[in-house]
C-alpha cells in the first residue's frame, strides 16, 4: 500500500509530510478534482493522521506520528515509510 503523501526530510533527520487542503476552507472556498471519488478517499486517509499534527502548523513529522497512536493501516505505513527514509538517509550521510 502507498501513502499518496510525498514525504520531505526535515532538519536533523526528520522526515515530514505537508498535510492536503481541506475540501472547504472557512470561508466557503471549495477544492476539487476531477475524479472526487478518488480525492475523497485520499482526504478520508488524511483525516486519520490529522490528530497527530500536535502543533496545528499542517505539517505532520516523523516525532509527531511516532506520538501519535497509529491505529490504521495508512498511519502504519507512512510512519514506516517515514522512518525508513530516515534509516536511509543516515545510511548516505
């Protein structure tokens, strides 16, 4: 299973993830694609992960999800994408 989110490193070796758009903004603004089934149920797996953005910045990091009580598949796995990318990037270093 892929996460559908790219992951970015951080500053000491701390992967990251920038949360999606939300579907509607607060003043009415709606964000759209044109196969919805499809973005819906991506912003259905975001919304799992969404606890785990402690600070509210919608950036979520790999300490963060590390925190955070992964319960679904896709936490699982980007938690454990994120941490290979950082075993990974220690290994180039």
């Amino acid at each position: 299973m892929s996460s559908d989110i790219t992951v970015n490193m951080g500053l000491n070796n701390n992967p990251y993830v920038i949360m999606p758009l939300k579907k509607e903004t607060d003043n009415g603004l709606k964000v759209t694609t044109t196969d919805n089934k499809d973005f819906s149920d991506f912003m259905n797996r975001v919304d799992e992960i969404k606890a785990a953005d402690t600070n509210k910045d919608n950036v979520i990091s790999l300490k963060e999800l590390k925190n955070y009580d992964c319960k679904t598949e896709f936490a699982k796995n980007l938690l454990n994408t994120m941490e290979q990318m950082a075993k990974d990037h220690i290994l180039k270093g």
